[in-house]
C-alpha cells in the first residue's frame, strides 16, 4: 500500500495544528515554513479536512485554523480516509468486473482483510498520540 502524498502532507498538517491546540489558531505559511510543504498545497488540504469537520477556521486579525475536535477524538483512519480517493490496496476489492479471476481468485479476500487491518490499526492512533 502506498499512502499519497495528500495523505502524507495532511497528517503532518494535522499533527501540525493539534500540536497548538491550546495556544490558538495557526496560519497555514507558519505550517508551511515549519513542515517544508507549500502553503497552495496546503490550501488545497485544508478545504476536505473542513467540509469533514477536522479542521475550523477562525477569522480576523488574530484568526487562521484550529482542530474543530479534541487531537484524542481525531484518528489517523479518519484523516487519511478523508484525503485519498480509495483505500483499497487492489481495483479487484471494490470493483470486482476489473478482473475475469475475482470471483475465484485466492487472493481477492487477503487484499480485503490486509486493508481493512491496515485502517482498523489506524482507527486506534489519535493526533493526541503523536504531539
């Protein structure tokens, strides 16, 4: 399995803003200049992880993004569910007509169970666990 990098970036973004928590909200070019990532990059994160209700954005002079929930009700699962299109490890799991073998392959189920653990093991990470 490999994790795209909107993933990568929007947990590191994540972690980023549970790490202020309780000092107020962060300016994206702060996060930026910290995490060596572009802040158009960054914008571009941010819009799903609010329509998702991870992230709040707090207007003004003193505003910028704040976690809309405490880092130990957010999980790593819900991040990058949020974030990546499928999350799946092969086509054959979610849409069975790609493969002529699906419904006698050995190997469909494995790919289904190795995934599912995969995202059951990151249910069980919070932002809490890793600031």
């Amino acid at each position: 399995m490999k994790l795209s990098t909107r993933s990568r970036y929007g947990a590191r973004l994540m972690i980023d803003v549970a790490r202020n928590y309780t000092h107020g909200p962060v300016h994206l070019r702060d996060v930026a200049e910290r995490e060596g990532m572009s802040v158009k990059y960054l914008e571009q994160l941010i819009i799903p992880l609010k329509k998702n209700g991870y992230i709040k954005s707090i207007q003004g002079p003193k505003g910028g993004y704040m976690l809309a929930r405490p880092p130990e009700e957010i999980t790593f699962g819900e991040i990058i569910r949020t974030l990546e299109k499928s999350t799946i490890l092969v086509e054959c799991v979610e849409q069975p007509d790609t493969c002529e073998r699906s419904k006698h392959c050995p190997t469909r189920n494995i790919w289904k169970q190795v995934a599912r653990a995969i995202y059951d093991e990151l249910e069980t990470i919070t932002l809490a666990d890793k600031i």
